[in-house]
C-alpha cells in the first residue's frame, strides 16, 4: 500500500493509531469499490482526515461523504473505512475544528469527531434502510416494508450488507 503514498500521508500514517494503521495497511483497497470506482484513492483521504491543515481534513470528510457513502449507498469499501474512521475517533485531532465541506453548509466550524460521528450515522441508517424486525439473517434477504417479495442484492451490495 506505501507506494505512490504523498510524504504528508505517510507521516500521517505513522501517527495513526495502530489499530487504524493495521487496518489501513492490511485491507487490499484495490479490490474494493466506491461510488467512483476502485478504492485505492481512501487510504490517503482517510489518512487526510488527521491531517494538520482544517481544509485538508474537511475534503476529506467530503470523500466519505461523497464516494464512500455517495447518497447513502453502501460499497465493499465503505465498511473498511468505517472501521478505520471508528479507529480514529479518539484521536487528538478529533477536537480541532473545521469548516463544512459543502458550500451550503454555511453552520459554524465544527470538531472533526462531531463531523465523523455523524458520518457513521448516516452509514448506520443507510445499512438499515427499508429494514424490517423480521429478516433473514442466514441469506442477508431483507423483507422491507416498501416491498412485496424479497429484494435481491447483486454482489457488491451483498458484500457491502453483509461488512
């Protein structure tokens, strides 16, 4: 994974907290997928997240935002990224503060935990979406109230159900 790794992600990746930096170092993120394609972009934005600079940090909330969890839909590389995000919440630079990403997110600056917390909520709804008390846990079959049959994932959305 440390090929064509920038200096500033690699210094990034030494201060990492080991568990994230296990994670980030073990997963093969060439073979998963985002909503743009292959996933071997996230090891730097997710090391970006801990990045001094307030506008590194906050695009690379925008990369969650935007490829990880695009419209909230679930990818084989939005669960590995999760984990690493989970990694870092307690790091110290989760109380820096940083302005939104998006234009129309004109709220106050805000710490990056509130930012990644509120992140893992929007995955949390997004994975239980149309989700019914009754479900088929052996065959990942959901029973949503919105349908009348069984709804067939194909098999990246399988996976990414199933992380």
């Amino acid at each position: 994974m440390t090929d064509g790794l920038s200096d500033r992600t690699m210094r990034i990746l030494g201060g990492l907290p080991l568990e994230a930096r296990d994670l980030l170092l073990k997963t093969d993120w060439g073979s998963l997928r985002h909503a743009y394609g292959s996933a071997e972009d996230l090891p730097a934005a997710l090391c970006s997240l801990l990045d001094e600079d307030p506008e590194v940090r906050s695009g690379a909330v925008g990369v969650l935002d935007m490829a990880v969890l695009h419209q909230g839909s679930l990818y084989t590389a939005t669960a590995p990224a999760a984990l690493v995000v989970a990694a870092i919440l307690d790091h110290p630079l989760g109380l820096a503060e940083h302005e939104g990403y998006f234009q129309w997110d004109d709220g106050p600056a805000r710490s990056l935990r509130i930012d990644l917390l509120a992140w893992l909520g929007q995955l949390a709804e997004s994975a239980a979406y149309g989700e019914s008390p009754v479900r088929d846990r052996m065959h990942w079959q959901w029973e949503p109230w919105h349908e009348e049959t069984p709804r067939e994932h194909d098999r990246d959305e399988l996976a990414a159900l199933q992380a």
